[in-house]
C-alpha cells in the first residue's frame, strides 16, 4: 500500500486537514480499493 503525502503550510493544514483527509480517503478507498479502517496519508506542515 503507498502512503499520501500532503505538504502545506502549517495554517492551511490547521484549517483544512479533517476535509482534506476525508475526501483523500474517500477517493483511495472508492478508487483503488484501500480498506476503510486504515488511513494513509501523511501531513508534514511547512514553515
């Protein structure tokens, strides 16, 4: 399985990171099939 990776400044990610991991996973799931009950992507806040 690969991970996602979001790079973002770290007050968008503060803002959006919930809708943001949602519709990621919702497409990974709904399109490659990913298992529900794991989540993988990782945000790494930039300065």
């Amino acid at each position: 399985m690969s991970q996602i990776k979001i790079y973002a400044l770290n007050e968008t990610i503060a803002q959006l990171r919930i809708k943001l991991s949602n519709a990621i996973h919702e497409a990974l799931v709904e399109s490659l099939a990913y298992p529900k009950e794991k989540i993988f992507q990782r945000f790494i806040p930039l300065e």
